[in-house]
C-alpha cells in the first residue's frame, strides 16, 4: 500500500516536471527560473504540504 506521503511527493514530482518542461518549451523564461520552479515545486513544496498533514493528523 502506498503511504500518503509518497502519493504527495509523487504528484508534486510530476507536476514539477511537466512545469519545467512545458517552461523551456512554451516560454522564454531564463532556465534559471525554471530550475528554481523544479527544486521548489519537486521538492520545497511536498514537503511543506507533508509536514502540515502530519500536524494536522497530531491534534
């Protein structure tokens, strides 16, 4: 059975990806941003969402 985590670093993984990748293919934007779009949706932000469910889960 998948944990919940998993499924909320999967999800922000692929949504990370298809940013990136759609961001270097539909718009001009420096790869610098979009590098940074990659580490904070693919990493930064599952974390965030997975740290205040757990809290939630805590009360």
């Amino acid at each position: 059975m998948v944990s919940r985590e998993n499924n909320v670093v999967t999800g922000f993984v692929l949504l990370a990806l298809v940013l990136t990748y759609g961001g270097f293919w539909l718009t001009d934007f420096p790869s610098e941003l979009l590098m940074g779009v990659l580490i904070f949706v693919g990493v930064l932000a599952p974390m965030v969402v997975n740290n205040h469910l757990d809290s939630r889960e805590a009360a």
